[in-house]
C-alpha cells in the first residue's frame, strides 16, 4: 500500500472515531452526567 493511502485511512479512521466518541458521549449513558449550564442560570 502506498503511503498516501495508509495516511487518507488513518486520518479517516481517526475522524471516525473521534465523531463516534463524541455522539456516545453526547447520547449515550455518560449524557446523565453532562451539566447544562444554560439551564442552571435561567431567570
């Protein structure tokens, strides 16, 4: 495989990742944790 191409899939895999990590976290069972701050300073 050409370097290129190794790079192109690990940033890609990366990107992936990172975006899967941050809608379980948004989502998933850690969001009851999550604080709004919005909602706590609500007049």
């Amino acid at each position: 495989m050409e370097p290129a191409t190794t790079l192109i899939l690990t940033l890609g895999a990366a990107v992936i990742g990172i975006a899967a990590f941050s809608i379980y976290t948004a989502f998933g069972p850690p969001s009851k944790e999550l604080r709004d701050p919005y909602e706590e300073h609500e007049d």
